[in-house]
C-alpha cells in the first residue's frame, strides 16, 4: 500500500512552473530518496504534501485518503512530519519546550514539563536519539539539533517523514547516526521521504528513488538496481564524470600569508591565532562542520571583517587594511558561500551582475557614461564560455537556477584573471553536472600556476581537489596534512577529536 501518491501535481510561480505535472508515490515502511539538482522541484513537491504551499492542479493520497489541499497543521494529523534544512527551533528554549511547543500539557494552568519529558526519554531510547531533554538548544551540536526536529515529529505522532537535505550540516559520524536512525524508523514501520542531491547517500541509504529534473518526473527506480552513474545522467540529462582526475604537480612560491589572525565575533566563534599559506598552483582546502570559523576567515580574507591581531600578506605585500575593492585589484577573486548575500543582486540583470566591481572602469564605461555595446558583448561571451543556462542577459539574476547562479559568479570572478581565488561552498546545492563543470574549471585554474583557498562542507569535493587539507575547530586549525586524510579521520577531527599535537606533515 501507497502511503502517498500524488497525481498530477503542478505548482507555478508567476510564470515559473517549479512542478510540472509529476506523480509521486511512497510505499508504506520504505525509505524513499527525492534526488535532483537545485531547483528541480524537490522541495516545492514536499511544501505542497506538507501543507505550505497549494497546488494549482493534482490530487493528493494520504493512506489511501484523497485529500484536495492541506495546511500544516492537517499535514500533521494526518500522520505527515517535515525536518527542514534549516531548523525550526529557539535557541533559548529546552529541548523538551521545543518539542512540545504548540502541543504542551497542562494541569492546574501550569505545563507538565515532568511529563513531557517523560515521553520524550521514551522516545529517544525507542529510536537512539541521544538528547538531553533539559538541555537548551544553543548548547547543543548541530547533528543533536536535528534529532529534536525528528523527536518533535515523532512526539505529534508522525508516521510519514520528510527530510529536507537532512546531511548539509553534518560530520560523516553524525551522517552514519542519522542513517542509522532512519533504519530504526524504518523498522518500526515508518515512512521516510529523503531529500537530497548526495548520489552517494542516495545510494547507501535509499530503497527506491525518484529523480527530478526542470519541475519534471524522470523516472522511479529501485536503488538496488541503478548505480551512480545512472542516477547523475538522469539527474542532469547526459554522462557525467563523478571521478576528479587530478595530475601531481609541485607548487610554486607563497602567494598568501596569514600570521596569528585572531577575530572576536559577536556572531559566530571568531578566529584564534590562524596561520596559513597558499602557494602558486596549490589548492588548499578547509574542512569544518559550519560555524567553526570558516565564515569569519572568508569575510577577514576578503576584507569585509576587520581582524582584532594578526596579518595578511599577499604576493609579499601587507594587505591587512586594504579595503575589499583594493583586495580585488591586487588580484583576489571570490566565490562566495553566500550567493545572493554577497554574489549577486538578485535585483539586477545578468549583465550588471557580470560587471559588477568594474561598472565604472573600461572597457565597461568611459568618463561616467556606461558602453552598453560592450557590456551586451561580454556578457555574451561569459554567457557561452561558462555554458550559463538562461534565457538571456536580462533576466534578473535571482530568477536563475542556483547552479546557473553560482555559474554566473564563477564566470565573473574568474574572468577578472585573478592569482588567488577564494572558492567558499562553490558547489553549494548545485547539481551534478554543475559540480563537475565547477571542479574541472579549478583544476584549470591550479594548472595555470592559480592559487586556490577553498572552503567546503563536501568531504568529497576536498579529499579530490585538494593538494593540502586543514581542519578548523572553534576558531582554530587543529589539523593539517596533504591530502590522505581519511573520511573516518576528518570527521573525528571536524568534531574536535583529535589525538595529540597538530599533525604537520606537510
């Protein structure tokens, strides 16, 4: 028996058609990934079963039941729960007031947190998520954060579970937990819809698979039955290439230098005494889970946070007070881990978006007057080197695709024939092919002497990109080596395990 079956779900935005017609359906207990590149449709099919957006046509099953439009609140009466990306919690708040909240116990007028906890301990043990009830939420680690979303579905009697790219913020440890949980869910019965455009993932954990592309079905396949492989090409439309071929090549002289940079953030965990050098022709990766400091060392690099001690010299120059503009014009591109904060105005036209930081300097304008032939032509020329899919330079930026986004940023900084490129989440929820696209054209850069400091979230994307590897922990590298660290060993080290010393065999 289906526990949801959708027919002919079509949702549009304006012109926009994010669901075109598409059939879904889930087997009761089975473990069921949606896959597809950003902005296929993935989340907006979800929304839609979930109660937060209404179809425009198409017929919604729950156990049988036809339903014609939800809210979320029917959504979860009608045995339906969704862990977000990005979670629905107060920090300040107990993890038991978060799971309870909107659906408290009270006696006497006052709520029976006693209770509460109760239940949620019995939860926890049922399915091994290891939380503290009393524990608040700005105490806890990300991967615990999660597992309150889950036990807040699980407290409202959920039998069908969403999961919205459910492992971008985790350590492959607390990955393998999650998987694990999911098993346990599994096995007791439960529904699990997984969202994701991980193959490997996709792969480990899935029964079957339903892969999206443009707002369309592509196919429904069992996982045991595909491979990898044929899940990219359906995913993307053609063959790709998931291996990164990278040749050994030696690296040239230093070209950035940073000395005992230490940042106090009112917002994040700041920078403790960080040293690092980049040389010509070298990628150096950053691994750490996010919130660790990677944000601060991207936006202190870029010069948009003032460091509190320490120094940064680039190609021999001190360059701690140049201003970003200045940092760009001595040759530092930036591809950065926010796309639409700190890439783009989404606002703006393409061919604005290309130009921007040269909009007033030749070959773009002249004595204030802006050349509109020859902004049209290299925007053109960009549109077609860096195969950006769009409609053409006047559509707004932020009506692009995210993969088409961040080609668009890629287009830009990297055009600007920088000597050092600061690549912060380049392949952040791209898809496949675009990931492929992205990786060849650094390696491109690293063969062309370019000197590459690239921050990521993906373990992959750094284990075959990079020539080092450097491991930050609350503020601080705790780790550095070339590049044999081992899946196993970076998570331990991203979660701040670490044996011994520093580990400098670099």
């Amino acid at each position: 028996m289906n526990a949801v079956e959708l027919k002919g779900i079509t949702k549009k935005f304006g012109d926009v058609i994010a669901n075109d017609n598409i059939d879904f359906s889930v087997k009761k207990g089975e473990i069921h990934c949606l896959l597809g590149e950003n902005g296929a449709g993935k989340s907006t099919l979800m929304k839609i079963l979930f109660g937060l957006y209404s179809q425009n046509q198409g017929q919604i099953k729950i156990n049988g039941q036809e339903i014609n439009s939800l809210t979320p609140s029917e959504a979860i009466k009608y045995g339906l729960g969704m862990i977000h990306q990005h979670f629905m919690l107060v920090d300040r708040l107990s993890v038991t007031e978060n799971v309870i909240a909107g659906r408290e116990i009270v006696r006497k007028g006052l709520i029976d947190l006693k209770t509460a906890e109760k239940r949620i301990k019995e939860l926890s043990k049922k399915y091994n998520l290891k939380v503290d009830p009393r524990a608040r939420i700005e105490n806890i680690s990300v991967g615990e954060q999660q597992r309150v979303e889950i036990l807040k579905a699980l407290y409202r009697e959920a039998e069908i579970l969403i999961l919205d790219e459910p492992t971008a913020v985790l350590t492959p440890q607390e990955t393998e937990e999650l998987f694990q949980i999911m098993e346990d869910l599994k096995s007791d019965g439960k529904t699990i819809i997984f969202i994701t455009h991980k193959l490997k993932e996709t792969m480990k954990i899935s029964d079957r698979v339903t892969v999206l592309r443009d707002g369309k079905e592509v196919d429904t396949v069992k996982t045991s039955g595909t491979s990898a492989e044929e899940l990219a090409r359906l995913m993307v439309g053609r063959d790709v290439v998931l291996r990164v071929d990278k040749d050994e090549k030696e690296p040239g002289k230093d070209l950035l230098e940073i000395r005992d940079l230490s940042l106090n953030s009112s917002y994040g965990c700041g920078l403790k005494d960080i040293d690092l050098t980049v040389k010509k022709g070298e990628i150096l990766g950053i691994a750490g889970v996010e919130g660790n400091g990677q944000h601060e060392l991207e936006e202190t690099l870029m010069g948009l946070l003032k460091p509190d001690a320490g120094e940064i010299y680039f190609k021999g120059q001190k360059v701690t007070t140049f201003t970003t503009d200045q940092r760009r014009q001595q040759g530092i591109a930036h591809i950065p881990s926010d796309r639409l904060k700190r890439g783009l105005v989404s606002q703006f036209n393409l061919d604005w978006n290309f130009i921007l930081g040269s909009e007033w300097k030749e070959p773009f304008a002249k004595k204030g007057i802006l050349k509109k032939k020859n902004i049209k032509d290299y925007g053109e020329k960009l549109i077609k080197e860096f195969d950006i899919r769009t409609p053409g330079l006047q559509i707004k930026a932020g009506q692009l695709s995210g993969g088409n986004q961040q080609k668009a940023i890629i287009a830009r900084e990297l055009s600007s024939t920088p000597d050092l490129i600061l690549a912060a989440q380049p392949t952040r929820g791209v898809d496949v092919g675009a990931i492929e696209y992205i990786h060849n054209l650094l390696l491109e850069m690293r063969a062309k002497g370019k000197a590459i400091l690239l921050i990521s979230a993906e373990l992959d994307e750094l284990r075959s990109l990079s020539d080092r590897i450097l491991v930050i922990y609350e503020g601080q590298f705790i780790a550095e080596k070339k590049d044999d660290f081992d899946e196993q060993e970076l998570g331990l080290l991203m979660a701040g395990k670490k044996d011994g010393e520093r580990n400098e065999t670099a």
